[in-house]
C-alpha cells in the first residue's frame, strides 16, 4: 500500500484504461446500462453494489484474471452490498449537508463545488478499497484519503480527466454515459492497480 | 491476488427478494413491497443456517431495504393524502367565504357612513 508520493502516469493509465475498455466493448455496455437503470430505477439505493459491480469487472480485467466477466458479473456487486450502500449512503448525506452552504449568496455555490472535487478526489479509491480488499467502508475511506492527500493535485488532474471522458456521453441527452462511464471505471482501476499494487493471493 | 470470490449458489429467495424490492420502489406497490420483505428475511435465515449452500446475502438485505423503503414511502404518502383531503376542502371554503365576508364588511361600513350622514344632517 503507498501512502507516499506516487508517479501519477496520465497518458499510460488513460491509454491502458481506454484499451481495458475497448477490448470488452459490448460488456461494458450492457453492464453500464443494467448498473444506470437499476441504479435510478431505485432511487439511488443500489447505487453503491452497482458501482461496485463495474468496480469488480474492472478490476478483473485490470488483474488479466480468466475467465473475463460478463455482462451478469455487475451484480457481484452485491457481495459487497452493505458497505459500498454505506459508502454511498454516507458520503452522499454528507454532501447533501454541505451543499446546504450553497443558500449563501454568491459564494455559497463556490464552496459547495470547491469541496464537492475535493471529495470527489480524496474518496477516488474509496469503492475499489471495498471491492479489492473487502475492507469496511469507513477505513477505505480515510485509507484513500492518506493515498490521495500527498498526491492531491496530480490525482485531481486525473480525475478530472477520467470524469470528462466519463460523462461526454451526457452532451447525447444523458444516453450516452451508458457508453463512456465504463471508460472512467476502467481508467481509475487502472490507477488503483498501479498505486496499491497487486494483493497477495490469500 | 485473488478478487473473484468463488461462491455458494445464490438462493432464488434472495433474486426474489432484490427483484420483487426493485419492482415495488418502481410501482410503488405494496403487494410487492411485502413479498419483498418475506423473501428477504426467508433468504437471510436460509444463507444464515446453511452458509456452504446457499449465498445471496447482499441481494436479500437490497431486496429488504428496498421493501422497507417501499413501505414507509406509501405510509407516508397515505398520511399525506389524508391530511391533505382533510385540508383542502377547508381552504376551499375559506377562499369562498372570502368575498362574501369582504361584501358583509362593506355593507356594514356602508350602514355606518349612511347613519353618520343622517346624524350629520340633523
């Protein structure tokens, strides 16, 4: 585990993501598209084992594990069903606390985004912590916290990257994040691979 | 490193549970909603007595969650039903009342200035 200062490498992670992606194309879709219309179907409460869901195949596919998933594999997310709704469920109230500053005229809305990023960033490893290493998913939390701090701002950067290439599809009526999230998933286990390394095998 | 789980079969109680969980918050249906509940509770005890046989353990706790919040949701949109039938018909009559109220008080304003004008002119 590194909790030290980390080579964030943009173009080999996001060219690795990408090739991740465009080997399972067809996977990655129909599994997106069960993951978003089941996670808004529900009000957001099978958000957190849907994700978890992309997480595991991404993971996999990052690991070069046989036999690849397939599209049915987003509901291994259910193995982690009652940390990553935690994980969700908790950071999501908080977010909705804070987004209360948003009242204050003028520079209200800044500060929401402002801490919104930087949540965003600091829990970036968060659901591949559960997943990964079937951790709680409060100590996955402060881990990428102590991950993500020295490395702030490169990991910011790649983030902000992944998220762009993520939710492009959104310009196509929103019906094209269905297409490009996976590329996101694929890019930030990549990283995740890379930062905290491969596990023993237990 | 191994991330797969090699697992038990899932219990069909607990897909039962997840799907009939995911159909009630769609519908908003309480026939849904209690079958949800049952089956979820039946899947955790099966998996909990028997972990070799049977897993399934996240999909029957969504599959509950899902059907509590199903529950509570119609509960408080029944309660928010009644108090708004209750409600509602009393603004009605109070918006109705309004003008005539309002003619009442400028009949009587009226009397008041028509008394005053024949005290006046005495």
């Amino acid at each position: 585990m590194t909790e030290g200062k980390v080579d964030v490498k943009f173009g080999e992670w996001i060219q690795q993501g990408w090739e991740l992606y465009k080997a399972n194309i067809g996977v990655w879709i129909v599994a997106s598209l069960l993951a978003i219309v089941i996670s808004v179907a529900t009000l957001g409460i099978l958000s957190g084992p849907m994700m978890a869901g992309l997480v595991w195949m991404a993971l996999v596919l990052v690991d070069r594990k046989e036999p690849k998933p397939q599209m049915g594999d987003v509901f291994k997310g259910f193995d982690y069903f009652l940390q990553s709704f935690l994980f969700f469920l908790v950071w999501g109230v908080i977010m909705l606390a804070i987004s209360v500053v948003s009242l204050i005229p003028c520079v209200g809305t800044l500060v929401v985004i402002v801490v919104s990023i930087v949540l965003h960033t600091a829990l970036m490893f968060g659901l591949f912590l559960i997943v990964d290493k079937k951790m709680e998913f409060w100590p996955a939390s402060m881990l990428s916290l102590n991950v993500v701090k020295p490395n702030f701002f490169p990991f910011l950067g790649l983030l902000v990257v992944a998220m762009l290439i993520g939710h492009v599809g959104a310009i196509a009526c929103g019906i094209g994040v269905i297409v490009t999230m996976p590329i996101a998933v694929c890019i930030l286990a990549v990283a995740y691979r890379n930062v905290f390394g491969v596990q023993a095998a237990a | 490193m191994n991330t797969v789980q090699d697992q038990s079969p899932i219990t069909p109680l607990a897909i039962w549970a997840l799907i009939l969980g995911i159909a009630s918050l769609v519908f908003c249906c309480l026939p849904l909603a209690i079958p949800a509940i049952i089956c979820g509770h039946l899947a955790r005890s099966r998996i909990e007595q028997t972990p070799a046989a049977a897993s399934g353990r996240g999909m029957a706790m969504a599959g509950l969650i899902m059907g509590y919040v199903s529950v509570v949701a119609l509960i408080l949109a029944c309660i928010l039903g009644i108090i708004t039938a209750m409600t509602i018909p009393a603004i009605i009559k109070m918006w109705s009342d309004t003008p005539r109220n309002e003619c009442r008080g400028n009949s009587g304003q009226c009397q008041v200035a028509i008394t005053n004008q024949q005290g006046g002119g005495l």
